[in-house]
C-alpha cells in the first residue's frame, strides 16, 4: 500500500501566514472526520512559495482528494 502527500501551494509574501493558517482548517477536517494521517505540515519551498500537506494512506486518499481538492499529490517517502 502506497503513501500519498496532498499538497496545497501558497505563493506571494503572505505564502508562510497563509500556509500556516491553512494548517489549523486542515487538522480541524482531519479530528472531525476521523482521518488516519501519517504526517501534516508546511514546509517552506522558497521565502515565496510555501506549502500545506497532508499524508496518508493510499485507501484514505479520494475522500480527502475529493472533500479538501488539493493542488497536486505525490509519493510520501518518510525520512
């Protein structure tokens, strides 16, 4: 079973801000429908470019993907 990162991109110099603040709606959806995550966070791609995630489980991944509609997805390889 594979696992997927969900990703949401925030662009501009308020890309951190917005980033984090997508965080708190993100862990309020995940407790209110009970979705087994594997990780969240923001991470910063540029002082420009930060971005939101969610990883989970491949079988958790359409109700989030359809429910939240983030940018783009990938692999989630743990470190």
């Amino acid at each position: 079973m594979r696992n997927l990162k969900l990703i949401w991109d925030f662009k501009g110099p308020d890309a951190a801000q917005t980033a984090r603040h997508h965080l708190i709606h993100l862990k309020e959806y995940i407790e209110r429908n009970e979705v087994d995550t594997l990780a969240t966070g923001v991470e910063e791609v540029t002082p420009m470019h930060h971005l939101c995630f969610v990883a989970v489980k491949e079988p958790d991944m359409p109700q989030v993907r359809d429910d939240l509609k983030p940018h783009r997805g990938q692999l989630w390889m743990e470190s």
